[in-house]
C-alpha cells in the first residue's frame, strides 16, 4: 500500500508541476505573440518611413538637378553680377541695435488721433474741382496756331445770327509742341436755339489735341514709356500735366477707337486660323493696394493681331473671347498649355502644336543630358525647312513639307518613344520626351495643311511687347485701364504688322473717326487702310494737317 501511496504522490506532483509548466509557456506564448504584434508594427513603420525615404531622395535628385541647371546657366551667361564673397563675416556679430529716436509730439499725436487715409469727396468739403485749365492765360512759350471750324449748313430753321466760341489744346506734330486755338463758328435759329460746329478733335473737351494723343499713346504702347516718365518730360518743356491727366485721355481716347479695335478683332478671325498666346498683367484696383493676377491674352491671323484682357488664366476666358468674336470650327496655333483646352473641345476647333516649344524642352535638358543634344539638329533643319518655304502658297508648301519635313517628324518620334522607356522620370529630358509624345497629333498638324505655321512664335513676338511695357510701368490701376492697354496694342501691333509707322496712322484715324460713318469704321482697320492708301482711294492725313 505504501508503495501505491507513493506512486499516487509522484502522480499528484507531476500534475502540479505541468499546469505549472503549462502557464509559463502560456504566459511566453503571449509574450511572443505580443512580441510578434510589435515587431509587425515596426515593419510597418519601416516601409511608411522607406516610402518617404524615396519620395525625399527624388525630390533632393530634382533640387540637385535644377541647382546644376542654373549653375550652368549661370557659367554661360555674359551679364555681369554681383557675386557675394562666401568667406565675407557678417556684418553685424549681435550687437543690440538701438532704434533712432521719434518727435515725441507726432508720436503721441498719432496714437491719440489716427489719420483718415481716405480721399474726402467734394461734396463732403474736399479739395475742390480747379476745372478746365485757362491755357491762353498761361505763358507757356509755346507757338501758337488757329483752326477754324465753320458751323456749315444749319438743319432746320432760319439763321438769325452768328457768333464763334473758343477753345485751346496742346498739340504735337514730330519734334514741337505748340498751342491750337480752335475757333467754332456758332449760328442762332429764330426759335432762340443754337447751332455749334461740332470740335475736329477727336477728345471732346480736352486740352490734348490729336497729335498730342498719339504721341502719348505710341510712346506707352510702342516704345513702352511709362506715363509717369512722360508726365516729367513734358514738365521740362513747361507743361504740368499729372499722370492721372493723360491717364484719363488714355483711358477717353480707348472709348472713342473701340468700334475700330472691335473691327480688327473680327478681321483677324475671318480666315478661321489663329495664333495665340497669354502672359500676366498684375492690375491693382483694390483698396488694400495689392496686386491680384490678371491676364492679357493675344491672337493674330499674321497680318494683323488683337489683344484682350481677362481678371485669371481659367481656361473658360479664351473660349469667351473667342465665341463673342464668333470663332468656332476654325484652327487655333498655340502651345499645350490646358488653358486652351475648353476653347477647343466647346468651340470645335482644331488645335495645332508649337515646335519652338517642343524644341525648348531638349534645349533645357541638353544643359545636363548629353543624349538631349542627338536630336538638336534634326529640330534645326525643320526650321530651316520652313524658313525656305515661307514665300510658297498652301498647297506648294504642303507638298514639299510631305516631302522633306514629314520623314524629320518620323524620325523625331522614332528617336523620343525608343529613349523614353531608359530615362529617370522627372528629369528634364523624360518631361521633353512626354511633351513631345503628348502632343503628337497637334505637333503633325502643319504636315496635313499648308496654311498653318510650323510655330506661333509671331504671337510670343507680339506678347513680349506688352511683357516688355510691364516691365516698365509694372502693372494696370484698373480692369478697365487693363483693357483700354489691350486695345491700344491691338491698333500699335496691328499697326506694325502692316509695316505702318504706328504714331502718323493714329493720327490719321483720330483725325477722321469724328466724321466718319459707324457702318464703314472697318475700312480704318490698319490692313484696310494701307491697301486704300496704297490703292488711292485714300489720302493720309500728315501730322498737324486736317481732313478736307
């Protein structure tokens, strides 16, 4: 029995000591299995942190690559600037800086009593309204020349008497400025009315004659003289005139030659095959002084070109200006930039590439990228090409671009879509590479039809005049003086186009457009009026002289 008592012991023992083994193994397997849950986590953690790790090594690739790119840049450049010494030590190590004392009087003034900043209306006790300035009182010693400006037929009633009225401009013919007395010759009815002779000015009630407009505006809008430089020039010859003056003949002389720049628009569009392109134009007409981004916009039939305004680049401005102007079905010349985009797809039009775009792309990426260089001179000899081919119609040059240019555009698109497949994406020659084959249908367009140009660099030429203007006189004080530059260009450019000298055929329109019929203002159109100068049916009107 002892035995048995024994063996029942051990037995009981053993029992006790696997449950007691068991829960240690429990208790490790749940370390180990909350263990394993760390370890995932980590895991996790680690491929979060390798993704980032890869997205800040390509973006560190695309910094060093545009770093090296304006390093290059800058070694070619010839300009000369000025580099700051690195070793230089700074100028100031810490010391405190002490500011320079205030008039206790003002600054106590201004904290007690703000100043209003804003303009007081002269109605509210205001500065008050000087009205027109007396120029035959002012000794201005400037010459002085009559116009007489008879009343004519008077319509209705019997003549009972005659009198004149007298008024004075400042005006300008090419090297002088002198004084215009205008005489208009007044007739009485016997109903007691009166009948003026209308003014031969094309500003009414204005102290700016003709000559002197198209001055002021052919210096702005040709040769990009701000008017705040004009305003000091024509102080130095004795005249005060502020920049809101001419700014408002500027701004009255657009609302006169509207009709005629409307004209332009619809002339450039009647071929159905436009160029164009865009640029900013910051324009400040808000109370807080800031600048907000506005847009000029121009497109041109090569012959002739218009400029228009818009407050952003949204792609739905294009399409508006060109549905009011009735352009739709035609073919539209421009660069892939997607603010065409509506305008093609609402307006149904045909959409050509840009070449001297394409081109750019290998010619920033051959700065780093050897192989970019490979396809240079093929992109040369198409524009060479073309320069030999510029004097032939549509249809010769169709034929031979088939001929000769058709197997360079081949090869072009052989080269990108064998190279594409082993470059880095987002380098400069793979984003080269994805234009091109993006815009493969747009860039074939000018092997299907002779009439479009292989580029729309006539329309980057015509912008750079209004990028070139900004430059100067920085941005517009208003959307609406934004739009009245718009219009200024359209007649300079178009001007210019037709090898007019811009200043002598102002001129001439504002001298005619008083009188002339609102139905025929479209034979004023510069295209229209050199052919009837050139035809004789039209006799230009020179500086200072006036329509018969």
């Amino acid at each position: 029995m002892r035995g048995l008592a024994e063996i029942l012991d051990e037995n009981t023992a053993l029992r006790r000591e696997t449950a007691s083994r068991g829960e240690q193994l429990r208790a490790q397997g749940e370390q180990l299995r909350a263990q394993g849950e760390q370890l995932a986590q980590k895991d996790d953690l680690i491929e979060q942190m390798q993704v980032k790790l890869e997205a800040l090594e390509r973006r560190a690739n695309r910094f060093e690559e545009a770093l090296k790119l304006i390093e290059k840049k800058r070694e070619l450049a010839k300009a000369e600037r000025f580099i700051a010494d690195k070793l230089q030590p700074p100028l100031f190590k810490g010391e405190e800086l002490h500011l320079p004392p205030r008039d206790p009087e003002l600054e106590s003034g201004e904290e007690e009593k703000p100043k209003d900043r804003r303009r007081r209306s002269r109605a509210n006790g205001g500065h008050p309204r000087r009205g027109r300035r007396n120029l035959d009182a002012e000794d201005l010693g400037l010459p002085m020349k009559t116009v007489l400006a008879p009343a004519g037929e008077v319509p209705g009633g019997e003549v009972v008497g005659t009198s004149s009225t007298t008024s004075y401009r400042v005006e300008y013919t090419p090297g002088e400025l002198y004084l215009v007395k205008t005489v208009r010759e007044q007739k009485a009815r016997a109903d007691g009315t009166t009948w003026t002779a209308p003014d031969p000015f094309l500003l009414p009630r204005a102290m700016c004659g003709d000559g002197l407009l198209a001055h002021i505006v052919t210096d702005k809008f040709e040769d990009h003289l701000p008017l705040n430089r004009q305003a000091r020039r024509f102080a130095q010859q004795g005249l005060s005139f502020g920049t809101n003056v001419l700014s408002g003949w500027t701004r009255q002389g657009f609302e006169q030659i509207r009709p005629l720049v409307r004209a332009v628009c619809l002339q450039v569009i009647l071929d159905q095959l436009i160029l164009s392109d865009d640029t900013g134009h910051p324009v400040q007409d808000r109370g807080d002084g800031k600048l907000r981004k506005g847009r000029f916009w121009v497109f041109t039939d090569q012959r002739q070109a218009f400029y228009a305004f818009s407050e952003d680049k949204k792609g739905v401005r294009p399409m508006e200006i060109l549905r009011g102007l009735g352009f739709e079905g035609g073919t539209l010349v421009a660069d892939g930039g997607s603010e065409y985009n509506l305008a093609e797809t609402q307006l149904g039009l045909t959409r050509g590439g840009c070449w001297s775009h394409f081109r750019r792309y290998f010619t920033n990426a051959a700065v780093l990228e050897e192989r970019a260089k490979l396809i240079l001179p093929t992109f040369q000899d198409l524009f060479m090409i073309e320069r030999e081919l510029t004097e032939l119609g549509p249809e010769e040059r169709l034929a031979a671009r088939l001929e000769r240019s058709a197997p360079l555009v081949d090869g072009i698109y052989t080269f990108i879509q064998e190279l594409s497949p082993q470059l880095r994406p987002g380098g400069l020659l793979a984003k080269a590479c994805g234009y091109g084959l993006s815009q493969e249908s747009r860039m074939r367009l000018f092997l299907s039809d002779g009439r479009v140009p292989l580029h729309n660099n006539l329309s980057e030429l015509l912008l750079r005049q209004a990028v070139v203007g900004r430059k100067n006189y920085l941005f517009s004080r208003s959307s609406g003086g934004a739009e009245a530059a718009a219009g200024w260009y359209t007649l300079v450019q178009s001007a210019k186009l037709q090898g007019l000298v811009p200043g002598a055929y102002l001129y001439d329109v504002f001298k005619r457009l008083p009188s002339w019929p609102a139905n025929r203002v479209g034979e004023l159109t510069p295209m229209n009026w050199r052919l009837a100068v050139e035809a004789g049916t039209l006799k230009p009107i020179s500086w200072g002289q006036f329509p018969p």
